[in-house]
C-alpha cells in the first residue's frame, strides 16, 4: 500500500517500507514457484497458491524484522574502520604467512589434501590476528644514566649549586620551576626526596647543575632522617654556591639558625679561639653563649663541615621562598632581618617557585657567578636520573599527596616491564610492593579509581617530559596477606556507626492556621 502523507515524512517511511516490500514479493514469488499450476492451456481460471491473510501475516513479520536502528544505520551508514598504523595489510602479509607456513609444517596448501588446506586456512587467517605484546626486560639505558660526551662549546662556563635547607621550605618546587619540567617529587609532607638527585640548565655556553638534597634539619631523632641529613650535607660540601631555601611563612626554629651559623657565621673563628672562650667562660663562672659556636649535632657530617677551611666554604644566597603567601611584604622584609643577624650572605632573592616569581633574576645572578670551565653533561640533558627512578619520582608526587600516615614512606617501587610498541608508543608496567593487603586496597581504592587515576595522571606527565606517548600500567603487590577487622566480621556494624536519634521533649505544636 502507498504510504499516507507527503512531504519527508512520507518519503521516510516509505523508503522504510521498501525491504518489507521486497521481501513480501519474494515470498509470493516462492509461494507461487511451489503451490501454482500452471498448464500450458490455462486461462483465466489459473489459481495462485497463496491467500489474502497469508499475505498480510508475511508482511507483518517483514515490518517486524525491520528496526528503528537498522532504518538509522541505513539512513547514516557508519564510516569504514580506520586501519591502524601496526596493521599489515592482507597483500602484503598473505605471502608472508603462507611461507611461514610452508617453513613450519613442510608442506605447501597448494599440493592439495587435508592438511594442504587446513595450512591454507592458517596462512589465510595469520594477518587477521591481533598482535600481542609480551613484556619486555628493561633495557640497561633505562636503569642506568648513560649519556656521550658532550660537545664543547666556545669558551664553556659551568657552576654547581647546592640547594639546601629545612624540610618542606620548597628546594624541589624550585627545582622543578628552574628548569620548567616535574623532575623532583613535590608534596606537603616531609622528607619528600629521599635521594638527592641533579638537574641540568643549560643556556648558551653557561651550564648549570643543581644539587637537590634532603633537607638539612632531621625532622624526627631517628637513624634514617640523620642518614638524610648527611647526605644534605655531603650536597652542601661538593657544590660552588649554595642556595639556603627557607619558607618565609613558616616561623624558622633555633635549629635553623643553628645551621646558618655553620654555613656562613657572621665571623670566622678557629678551634683555638673557641677553646679560650671556653676557658675565659669558665674562669668567670659564665656559661658560654649559644651564639658564640653553633650547637653541636650528631652524626658524621659535623666531621666533614668542621674539616673544612673558612676560605674553602661556598658562598651561601638566602632564597626566601612563598613570598606569595605572605599578607604583607614587611612580614618578608623582617623575616630577612632575622636572619640576617645570624649569618653573612652573598645575596637574598625573593622568589615564589609556585607563581614563578623572582626566578629570573636568580637565574641571572647564578650565571654571573659561573666559573670558566667543560661542561659535564650535555646540552640536552635535563636530570641525571635514569627513567625508572623518573617514574619513582612521578609516583610519589601523588602518593604523598593523597596518602597521610607512614604508607607513602613505606611503598617500594619496581619498574618490571618496557615494551616499545610499533605505533611509537611506549608500554611501561610499574610494580608497588606494599606491607599487606589491607594497604593495597587502600592504595587501589574502590573500584581501582585510585590507581586509575594514578596511571592517568603519571603517563601524561612522562608523555609531556619524554616527547612520546607512553601508557603506563601500576600493579600493586603485597608482600602478606592479612584481614581487616570488617572482613572478619568484627568491625562496628552501620547501624552501630549510626548515633541514636535524639529524644524530643519538647511539647507538640498546635497546628495554627490563619482564618481564609
């Protein structure tokens, strides 16, 4: 029947009702083929194997089997799949296939026999296979730091800065804004770089390399901060200039200006005239000023200050850094007053490594003072981290971020995997070995977000800082497995959690309406 209504409507659905047409014209055409008779005489009188219900019935189950989303696909037929870029394409691979094949089992498909065509169907069916990847060994440039010698520009300058100072007064945030790419691990917490590590600038013929340390106050008395600090120490020994980084917000405490008394004392006095101070304290019955010899601390690294000759020491920059949290600049101002009082200076910047702010004039001022000699490393080179331990440090910006408590403190990393694949990108598969398995559900989270999130986070960063797209896979391991107080059913319960509802004495309020 012709479709009622004009227009595009009409024209829609009669284009709709077209395959349903087509198929109850052929199933005339079969029932005709089948129940007709035809002789060569017949007339008028020749019959049509089929019936008017019969026809209506076949093309209700034709209209059936047309759908909404079969009309859609016809109406906008989807694009063709895009080939990718790892894909071989069917002439190419065919031969290639077959002649494995041949190799492997011996035989040709084309001398014919059931397993000439069963070797067919393989070789046919071989480029249609997916390729699949198996995880690779980590090759010895990415575990280690290897680089060529670089080239020499003329007259080269290069300089060695220390960066040096308090836990969590911003030495890595300002490493990270010097040479404009997340190197160093920064969070809130502590202690955040446990190793020191280098970052390279380079500009012109003037390199400069930058020593990133712990920090040099022991945040808690125990063998492990003391161990950091001495490597904050040993940074400070090997460096030409020193920047001291403090936050300006923080009020320092009197081990801070303890350490600035040891770096640069506003005057430099020897062994010997300590021990006649010493003596003219005790003839008077006075004890001796803390300001007169910084306090003494343990460890190894007093030996190798101590050894040190005034003239030999590095000249030390005060950078006061967070200026941006400050309310007011007299607050700054007064900050370098105080310590001021308690160590002679090179020169003090003001500096924000989050805002960016005071970094260009410290850049100047750190080229001014190179001295004239090769570089070390390349031109190119940004860090001397290999690329596992660059994952490490990607890692733990987030981990220390999101996690309180000792859990990010106790998390060892282990790169397992470094699969190259044919588009160009990379596949790296990082393994976290944690205590137990209550950890590790708390560092997967519900549903795995948190780690997915994770992986999300450090592929695009590495993908930024390495110029490549890299997609990486976090596995977490627990070395034991233990149960939670939930699992085992002995937790408090929700209705338990619940506070009880509150009792209301309060008499009940009349319901009073004002009259219409």
């Amino acid at each position: 029947p012709r479709p009622h209504g004009g227009g595009r409507r009409g024209h829609d659905l009669a284009a709709a009702m077209a395959p349903a047409a087509a198929a109850v014209s052929a199933a005339v055409a079969r029932r005709c083929a089948g129940g007709a008779s035809v002789g060569a005489g017949a007339g008028k009188g020749a019959a049509v194997g089929i019936r008017a219900g019969q026809f209506w019935r076949l093309a209700a189950g034709a209209r059936r089997s047309m759908s909404i989303m079969d009309r859609y696909r016809r109406l906008r037929p989807a694009p063709p799949p895009e080939e990718k870029p790892w894909q071989v394409p069917r002439g190419a691979a065919e031969p290639q296939s077959r002649q494995r094949a041949e190799d492997l089992d011996g035989f040709s498909p084309d001398r014919g026999g059931a397993a000439g065509a069963a070797a067919g169907v393989a070789s046919s069916a071989a480029w249609r296979m997916p390729l699949a990847y198996a995880r690779e060994p980590l090759p010895a440039e990415v575990r280690f730091c290897t680089f060529q010698p670089p080239v020499q520009p003329a007259s080269p300058r290069s300089l060695r800065v220390g960066l040096v100072g308090p836990p969590n007064a911003g030495k890595s945030s300002l490493l990270n804004a010097v040479l404009d790419v997340p190197i160093s691990a920064v969070s809130p917490k502590v202690n955040t770089t446990r190793d020191g590590l280098r970052g390279i600038k380079t500009s012109g013929n003037t390199q400069l390399v930058f020593l990133d340390a712990p920090g040099i106050i022991p945040s808690h008395q125990r063998q492990a901060n003391r161990d950091l600090v001495t490597k904050a120490w040993k940074g400070f020994n090997e460096c030409d200039i020193c920047l001291l980084v403090i936050d300006v917000v923080k009020r320092p405490e009197q081990d801070v200006f303890d350490v600035v008394r040891r770096m640069c004392p506003q005057e430099d006095i020897g062994r010997s005239e300590v021990r006649r101070r010493r003596r003219a304290a005790d003839e008077v019955g006075e004890a001796m000023p803390a300001v007169w010899l910084p306090r003494d601390a343990e460890g190894a690294e007093d030996e190798a200050f101590d050894g040190r000759a005034p003239e030999h020491r590095p000249p030390v920059v005060l950078v006061l850094n967070k200026i941006d949290k400050a309310d007011e600049l007299r607050w700054v101002q007064s900050r370098e007053r105080e310590f001021r009082a308690h160590g002679h200076f090179d020169k003090i910047f003001y500096v924000s490594a989050k805002k960016g702010q005071g970094i260009q004039r410290l850049m100047e001022h750190l080229k001014e003072k190179a001295l004239p000699r090769p570089w070390t490393y390349p031109a190119e080179m940004r860090t001397d981290l290999p690329h596992a331990d660059q994952i490490k440090h990607m890692v733990n910006t987030h981990l220390f971020k999101w996690f309180n408590s000792d859990v990010p403190y106790k998390i060892e990393h282990q790169t397992v995997g470094w699969t190259p694949r044919l588009d160009g990108s990379l596949l790296i598969e990082h393994e976290l070995i944690v205590q137990d398995s209550i950890v590790a559900r708390m560092i997967l989270g519900v549903r795995n977000t948190i780690v997915s999130r994770l992986r999300e986070q450090v592929s695009y960063k590495l993908s930024k800082l390495w110029g490549t797209n890299v997609e990486l896979k976090i596995w977490v391991r627990p070395l034991e497995q233990r149960l939670s107080l939930k699992d085992r059913g002995l937790g408090p319960s929700k209705d338990a959690r619940r506070p009880p509802p509150q009792k209301d004495n309060r008499p009940p309020s009349k319901d009073v309406r004002r009259p219409q």
